[in-house]
C-alpha cells in the first residue's frame, strides 16, 4: 500500500469519493435511493471482476453468470444453516464460487479463443438446467431458495438464546436495510476495484497482459501461461460469487434466472460498454446499463400515451406502438441498439470516448492542425 | 558422445511434414561460446531446426541436447528455462505493451520463474527489474523509445527489441532467426556490432543469415543446410571453399 503510485492513489481516491456520493450526485437523475444503488454496486463488482480475465488476460468467458448464481445460492445456504449474519455468507460465497470456478476454468482452460467461450457458455447451461432439474434439494428449482422462520441456522442458536424474529441478513446484528446496505456494498466495491487496481500494476498483471498480447512469446519467455489464466478466471469468478452474495443480501432469495445465459451476457455488454481492459471502465458500463435498465423496463404503453399526447391522433398512437417495442419488455432491444453503436463508433467503449476528448482539450491550444508526429503511447 | 564443452547437440534429428522431408538426419554440434551459423536457401529448414531445438515442434525422429539434458518431450516454457532465447523471423513481441514492458516481461520470468503469484507487489517498485531493462535498451539503443507502444516501432526497431528481451534474460544459447533481415545497412552494421558485444561476454549463438556479410564477420563455424540436409559444415574459411557450397548455394550470393 505504501507503494502505491500516485496516479493510482488518486484514482482510487476519486473512485471512492464518487462512490460514496453517490446518493448525492444521483439525485438529479431520480436514481439516488437505496435498492438501485444496491445493484449499482453488486453489478459494478460483478464486471470488475469480469474484467480481470476479460480484459487484462484476454479470454472471453459467456458464463460468469453461473459463479454469481453459485454465490447467491451458497450465501442463502450460509443464512439457512449457520446463520443470519452476512459475514460468514459472503465468505462462504467467495469459497465455494471459487472452487466452483477452478474446476469449470480448469476445464475450459485447455482451449483458448471462441472455443474458451463456447465451453464457458456450456457449463454456464448447463449449471442453470441442472438448478431446475437434478439439484432442485439444493436450489428449491424454480420457487428459488429463500429464508424461512424453521431455518436451522445453527450457528445463531448456539449462540445466542432467542432466536431472532424476522429471517433478514444482518451486519453484527445491525440490519442492512436502506442506505446502510448501499454503504454495506459500496464498501465492497471499493476494495474490489483496489484489489483489482493493484493485479492490474502488478508484475502478475502484467503477466496477464502479455498473455493476451502475444501468448505464444510468452511460452517462448519462459511463462508457463496456464496458472496465470486459471488464477485471472478463479479470481474472476471469486468477484461474481462476492457479487452474487451481495445480491442475496439485498434480497435473500435466489433463483436459478440468475444464471441463464442472458445474465453471462450482460457482464460482456458492461464490461465492453465502459471499455475492456481499463479499471473504472466496466463499473460505468454496469451502472449506465442498470440504469438505463430501470428507466427503460419501468415505461409502459400509458405513459408513452402520456409523452406523444401532444401529436395529432393517429400519429401518437403509431408513435406508442413503435416506441412500446423498446420498453418494458422491450428494454433489451434498446439496449443492443445502443451496444451496437458503441462498438462501431467507440471500439475501446466509453473510456475511449473519454479518452478522446480528453486528448482533443490537451493538444488543442498547442498545434492546432498538425498531426501529431509522435506514433502513439502503450496503453 | 558430447565432449563436455558442446552446449548443444542435434542428434540424427528427422522432422517431416506429411510427405515433406523438412529436415532429414541433421547432426549438428554447437560449443560454448561459439557463433554458429546455419545458411541455406529459402526453404532449406533453417526455422524447422530452431522449431525443433525450442519446442515448438517434435522431431520425428532423433533428439536435442542441450547441456546434457535432452530436451524431448520439454515444453517451450521449460526449455526457456533451461536457458535458450530465440529471436524470431516475424518478431514476436507483445505489440500492445510498452516497449519498456517487453523488455522487462523477460526479465521477471528469468528472476521469478515459470509462475508466480505475485499479484500485490507494484510494478513501479520492481526498481532492479526496471533499471536492468532500461539498461539493456540503452545496449541496443533504443531507451528514447522505451514508452513507445512496441507495435507502432518500425521492423528494425522491433527486431533490436526482441533481442533485447532475449538478451537481458542472459541465456545460455541464443538463437537468431536473420535479425537483419528487413534492415537498412547501417541497421544491420549496428546489429553486428551489438552480436559482436555479446559475442565478447560469451554467450553461445546459432545465427540463421542471408546476409553473407553478416555470417563471415560473425561466425566461429558454418553449417549449410540445403533441402533439409547439412551439405558443408566447418569454419568459414572451409565453407567459403567448399566447391558443394558454392554450387548450391554462395554461387547465386556472390
Ligand atoms: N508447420 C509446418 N507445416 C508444414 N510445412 C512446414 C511447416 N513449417 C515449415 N514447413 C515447410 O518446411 C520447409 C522448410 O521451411 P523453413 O524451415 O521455414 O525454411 P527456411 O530455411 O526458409 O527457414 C518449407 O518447405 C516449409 O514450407
Ligand atoms: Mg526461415
């Protein structure tokens, strides 16, 4: 930590600060209340995460969403059995997403390239399917696992003599309700992008980075390349598992649509939405797609009435029809048009956008017109 | 068989690729601290021999020695680690990272190993790691460019730095797959002069060249491969002699 260079130090300053205000600077855009920030910062850890292998190393896996399924179910199990405090949850969660991700990495590992992500998207499946089939003990199938008042929950009987009353998650006995439970996984954000920010400036991250540059000068350097990318996916599994959880804390029941195959692929959208391979990129990616996922999901056909009243009839009503097709329901067509966009006009996401402009504002007072003789910086 | 200063042997190597007789019953012998040099037309099997001595591909047949050690069977990984770089003919860097970075990649798998887990160390304080890259690119001269992303330099530039990132790692053998080629002339006097540098601290070289300028400044003993076959080999004296090689080959250079 003392290491710490100083442009690191004041990102991860920054990012803190913007985090932590969140329920401030979030007022103007009707976002600021607590179960939207929740997801804000589960959802930002989840592509955090992700980005790890993703971005720094490269691989693109179309499953990640089993880890986080696997966390939730795992915190739930935690609460049920031993007890309802989120402490042991979200490491048992991190345990058991990580083992869980070292087999299915493992596995997946011996091939790189799409085959990586197909085999990826299979277990994923198949992880989902057997959540409503064969391990419906485990995950209570399409119901969902969730608390009950006659949960064993050994550890909290042991200790203390009355049992709690209502089956909620608590922090030492402190309820997580509201804006304590923002501020509970907020702080979680934070140290999951430092901890992130600190693979991405180490040797180790650099590693990761040159297996995704050029694999094969790696093996020719004297890299053994297989337990960097089988940490990279371990540790990004271990993110969703933590994000999983943090999912059940906010809302203890867990169901298997966690895992589906859309929810895998919402991490790629956020991930490469906010710009693969840069620290703060894919928590934008996550936040924009959260929200742009509550406004768009929450329109309905009255509302847009509402909105094209002022046309003449007729019109409007064409108008609701069309406009009705990208919301509600509809929000995920939206949401791949604007995808779309981005990766034709933007390839590096929105950090490239920022990127740009920043660059524009640096060299404009200097040599206005003249192309910059200099070929480009690494990174 | 190997007396105790050869540092390489090929031993009765085949490789062959379906019908193709790439390389056929090579034996080749190199000693410490020499430059060897291997010459031949294109397609002769120059890189097929350097594939085979770095793992990349198995012969079909015979087997490398390196050390003592036979390499069969090892992984390219491993044979790095033993102690054998190799520059490339296309050069493999890693376009995307600095220049400074894919200098001191090299260095970090020579001091750390085949794996590490190093994920809390900073970077910035691998201040011993930096300060050896930044010295052996000032070596090649190119420490004004060690924040240029390494894929924007242009062909010479990225085969000096190649050979950067074979040379800090101080191996045992380096193997040279025609690092001049694609080099303006006073490119390539720059880079003799650097093998010559090198050749003064010791290190054992198989160099693969066109340049005929370039092997007779440089080379202790010449081996000519010709259709996958070594047709002459011995001094360069003897080579430049040898009536088989200038048939088959410096005929048409000279
Ligand atoms: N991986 C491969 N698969 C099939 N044929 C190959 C392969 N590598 C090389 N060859 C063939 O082997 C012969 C020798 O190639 P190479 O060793 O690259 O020659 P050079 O002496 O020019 O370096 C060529 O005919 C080439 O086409
Ligand atoms: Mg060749």
């Amino acid at each position: 930590m003392a290491a710490m260079p100083r442009n690191d130090l004041l990102l991860f300053l920054g990012f803190t600060l913007v985090v932590l205000a969140m329920p401030i600077w979030l007022q103007p855009f009707g976002a600021a209340y607590p179960d939207l920030l929740q997801r804000f910062m589960i959802f930002g850890i989840f592509a955090v995460g992700f980005n790890i292998l993703f971005g720094l190393t490269g691989y693109l896996s179309f499953g990640h969403a089993a880890f986080f399924g696997v966390g939730s179910y795992a915190a739930v199990w935690s609460f049920k059995l031993l007890s309802l405090d989120v402490i042991p949850a979200l490491i048992f969660a991190i345990v058991v997403s990580g083992v869980f991700a070292l087999v299915i990495g493992f596995i997946s590992l011996r091939r790189s390239g799409i085959y990586f992500s197909i085999l990826t998207l299979a277990f994923a499946q198949m992880s989902y399917n057997m959540a409503y089939s064969v391990l419906t003990p485990i995950t209570n199938g399409e119901t969902g696992l969730q608390l009950t008042l006659s949960d064993p929950r050994y550890l909290d009987r042991a200790i203390f003599e009355a049992v709690p009353g209502q089956p909620v998650p608590t922090l030492l006995g402190q309820s997580l309700g509201g804006f304590a439970g923002f501020y509970f996984c907020a702080g979680f954000l934070i140290i999951a992008f430092f901890i992130a920010q600190r693979i991405t400036g180490s040797p180790f991250g650099m590693m990761l980075k040159g297996i995704k540059t050029n694999q094969t000068r790696m093996h020719y350097t004297g890299f053994n390349t297989k337990p960097y990318t089988l940490a990279a996916f371990v540790i990004s599994g271990m993110y969703a598992g933590l994000a999983g959880a943090l999912l059940a804390v906010t809302d203890p029941l867990a169901g298997a649509e966690r895992m589906q195959w859309t929810a895998s692929g919402e991490v790629v959208l956020m991930t490469i939405l906010g710009g693969a391979g840069t620290l703060v990129g894919p928590v934008i990616g996550a936040w924009l797609i959260k929200y742009f996922e509550n406004i768009f999901s929450a329109i309905n056909d009255s509302i847009l009435r509402r909105f094209f009243d002022f046309l003449p009839d007729g019109v409007d009503s064409a108008m609701v029809t069309v406009a009705s097709k990208f919301v509600g329901e509809g929000w995920f067509l939206t949401l791949g048009l604007v995808f779309v966009i981005i990766v034709i006009f933007l390839p590096g996401g929105i950090m490239e956008g920022v990127r740009r402009i920043a660059h524009l504002f640096n060299r404009a007072p200097k040599a206005p017109g003249k192309a910059n003789p200099q070929p480009q910086p690494a990174e | 068989m190997s007396q105790p200063n050869v540092v390489l042997h090929v031993a009765d190597v085949h490789k062959r690729f379906g019908g193709l007789h790439a390389l056929a019953d090579i034996d080749l012998q190199v000693e410490e601290g020499q430059t060897h040099a291997i010459i031949g037309p294109n397609g002769a099997g120059k890189s097929t021999l350097l594939n085979v001595i770095i793992g990349k591909l198995a012969p079909s047949s015979g087997q490398v020695v390196f050390d003592g050690a036979s390499l069969t069977g090892r992984k390219p990984y491993q044979i790095n680690q033993l102690g054998i770089a190799r520059v490339f003919q296309t050069p493999e860097i890693f376009a995307e990272l600095s220049v400074l970075h894919n200098v001191m990649i090299p260095a970090l798998a020579k001091r750390d190993g085949a794996f590490k887990l190093n994920m809390f160390r900073s970077l910035e304080s691998e201040i011993g790691i930096r300060q050896e890259a930044e010295d052996m690119l000032e070596d090649v001269g190119m420490l004004g460019r060690r924040d240029m992303a390494a894929g924007s330099l242009s062909r010479g530039d990225k085969r000096r730095m190649e050979l950067a990132m074979c040379l800090i790692q101080h191996p045992r053998l380096l193997l040279l797959d025609e690092p001049t080629a694609g080099m303006s002339r006073h490119d390539t006097n720059t880079t003799i002069e650097l093998l010559k540098k090198i050749k003064s601290r010791g290190m054992t070289k198989v160099i693969i060249e066109h340049d005929m300028h370039v092997v007779f400044s440089l080379a202790d003993k010449i081996s000519v491969l010709a259709q996958g076959r070594i047709i002459a080999d011995g001094t360069p004296d003897q080579v430049r002699g040898n009536p088989k090689v200038q048939e088959a080959y410096l005929g048409g250079a000279h």
